[in-house]
C-alpha cells in the first residue's frame, strides 16, 4: 500500500479509528518530538490518499496514548485520556457530518480515572464505548468502563464476572461480535 499526498509526521502514541461510512482511517494526535492535536485521513477506497483535516470548533490538546473508536451511529470518532504531561480522562468528540468538528463530552456519571496506554473498543449491540485498563503514571488498572452513546452519555463502571485479567498498559483489544465480547492481548 503505497498511498498518494503527503503523510502525516512521522509519530508514537497517537490513536486512530476507522470511519468505515466513508472506508478511511482517522488518526489523530501522537508524539513527534512534541504532543500533536493534529488530525489525518487515509482513504482506502481506489487510490489510498493522505490528507490533513482541519476540523472546526475547540480543538482538544495535544496528547499520545489515547483511544480511540469510530461511533456509526452518531457518524463521529470519539477520543479518551491519553497523556499530555498529565493524565486525562476527557472525551472529544470529531463529528463528520457536514463540516468536520470537534466538541468536548460532558458525559454523565463518574468518569474514570485519567489514564494513557488503554484500550477501547465500539460496542455496536449496546452502543457504547468499553474503556479497559491503562496507566497513570504510577498505578496500572485492570478496570472496565463504559461510555454509553445515546442521547445523554454517561460514564458506568463495569463489573464483569470471572477471573479479571492483571492489570497492565500498552495492550490491544478488538471487539468479537459473533461473542459479543472484548478480547485483549498483551500488555
């Protein structure tokens, strides 16, 4: 895959997501020497292309080691935590319908942690976002939260049953629909 236009900056400790209405890959902010807010497509349709979004509205600050999930439904990527010399625990959110734009969440509930090196996954049965485990820079959690996407989101700690992995960071995790599960690895 050798794809036209000019690539972003080379970089770690960013996020991306796939916007699969329109078959590309957003990626956003990571670390180049200095924490980036910056925001880049790849298409994959015909002839793989990179171009830089310029999104409207507040942008979040720069970070690395956030996540992040495409949301079909509400046709927006959503971001969590990551590091910016602290540890965060706020969601943006970058709508694609119309003009691109970026708007900071307010969910509900009790937000977890700040935290960098997590993982999360869409869940398209519930429509929520399943946070799992990370780092603070002292403390490695093995803890599960959900964002539910409706109308008002809000935070829920989630408590499943069964043995619960250890705690780690620098994971990775895909959602499994034919279970209707979270799968991890490493860390």
């Amino acid at each position: 895959l050798v794809p036209t236009g000019t690539p972003p900056a080379a970089r770690t400790g960013h996020c991306a997501g796939y916007d699969s209405a329109r078959d590309r890959i957003v990626v956003f902010g990571g670390n180049t020497g200095g924490l980036l807010r910056d925001v880049w497509v790849l298409t994959l349709t015909g002839t793989p292309a990179w171009t830089q979004l310029s999104p409207a509205g507040t942008l979040p600050a720069g970070r690395q080691n956030a996540s992040a999930i495409y949301d079909p439904v509400g046709d927006r990527m959503l971001v969590f935590g990551g590091n910016t010399g602290s540890y965060l625990n706020d969601v943006w959110s970058l709508g694609f319908s119309g003009t691109p734009t970026w708007t900071h969440l307010a969910p509900g509930g009790t937000a977890p942690a700040g935290r960098a090196l997590h993982t999360a996954v869409y869940d398209p049965v519930r429509q929520r976002m399943v946070v799992f485990a990370g780092w603070n820079g002292t403390t490695y959690y093995n803890d599960a939260w959900e964002l539910t996407l409706g109308a008002t989101p809000a935070w829920n700690a989630l408590a499943p049953t069964g043995t619960p992995p250890l705690a780690r960071s620098g994971h990775v995790a895909v959602y499994d629909a034919g279970h209707d599960r979270m799968v991890i690895h490493g860390g």
